[in-house]
C-alpha cells in the first residue's frame, strides 16, 4: 500500500480542537465536516488539499480530547496519510480505527517541508521526499493494522471476515 501527494505542514501539539473545533460537532454528514477541519489553524485548508495530499506535523499530533471526529474529518477531506513524530495514543487509536494511516517518523518530520511531494510505502515504513530526493525510514505498519486500514477501518475488517 502506497500515498503520494503534497504536503501540509504543522507544528507540535496539534489537538483535536484545533482539527474539527467543537462549534461542529452536531454536524452528522462526514464531507460537510470534513469542510471544517483545521479551520482554527489553517483557514485555506479545505480548500488547497486534495485528494491523496499528506500532512505532517511535529510532536504529540491529535492530543486534547478524545473525538474520534479528528481522523474522521482528516481523512473525509482527502488526506491519504499523516506522518508525526509522535501521535497522541487516542488519536493513533482512532486513525488507525477509521483507516487513516499514520506513520512515525521524527526525521521526516523535521525534514519535509510545507508543499514537497512525498510517497510512502506503508509496507517497508519508507518516506520519500520526491522534492529534495531524501528518504526517511518511518515505522512500518504491522500486517493487522494494514489490513485494517485497506479494509477502510476496523468495522470494514469485521464485515469482512478477515
């Protein structure tokens, strides 16, 4: 399994408030949420990303409260994957849940900067910033959690009886 795509930078201890800001959480319909994510940080978001784009951000990414409404709106909006140097455990939980991938990796995090085109190899961990032609080795998913996040999330792994 593979992303490529552009990237959208952000800092240390990005929380979920900040992701999908409280004010829209009685909004039902996944696309028109995932109209609202990262509004509080990055008004422009929704509107430059597209599908298969990659977010990579610093320490401690999707901390704060619990809402699994975080991945849900990052994913919704056409994000393919986030690399961190640390997620929150509830927010991994709830990526990995959804079928978000998410990748750890504190090089790439440092290194790849706002707009470089990245692909990721979520077989071997591997991180290629096409851009400046660095690779970074990230850490690659188990085969369980793979077949999570080709399932489309956990509920689609139990339908499918793997």
């Amino acid at each position: 399994m593979e992303a490529k795509g552009k990237v959208y930078k952000y800092g240390d201890n990005v929380d979920t408030d900040v992701i999908i800001p409280a004010r829209y959480l009685a909004i039902q319909d996944k696309k028109e949420l995932a109209t609202h994510c990262m509004e509080d940080i990055d008004k422009e978001f929704v509107n430059k990303v597209h599908k298969g784009d990659i977010m990579v951000a610093g320490k401690n990414f999707g901390c704060g409260s619990s809402r699994e409404h975080a991945p849900i709106v990052i994913k919704e909006a056409g994000v393919s994957c986030v690399i961190a140097e640390t997620f929150a455990r509830i927010f991994f939980r709830n990526a990995i849940n959804i079928g978000l991938p998410i990748i750890e990796c504190k090089e790439a995090s440092e290194g790849i900067s706002e707009g470089d085109e990245v692909s990721i190899d979520f077989d071997t961990g591997s991180i290629s910033d096409l851009t400046t032609g660095v690779t970074y080795q990230g850490t690659p998913f188990p085969e369980f959690m793979q077949e999570i996040i080709n399932a489309g999330g956990l509920v689609g792994r139990i339908n499918k009886g793997v």
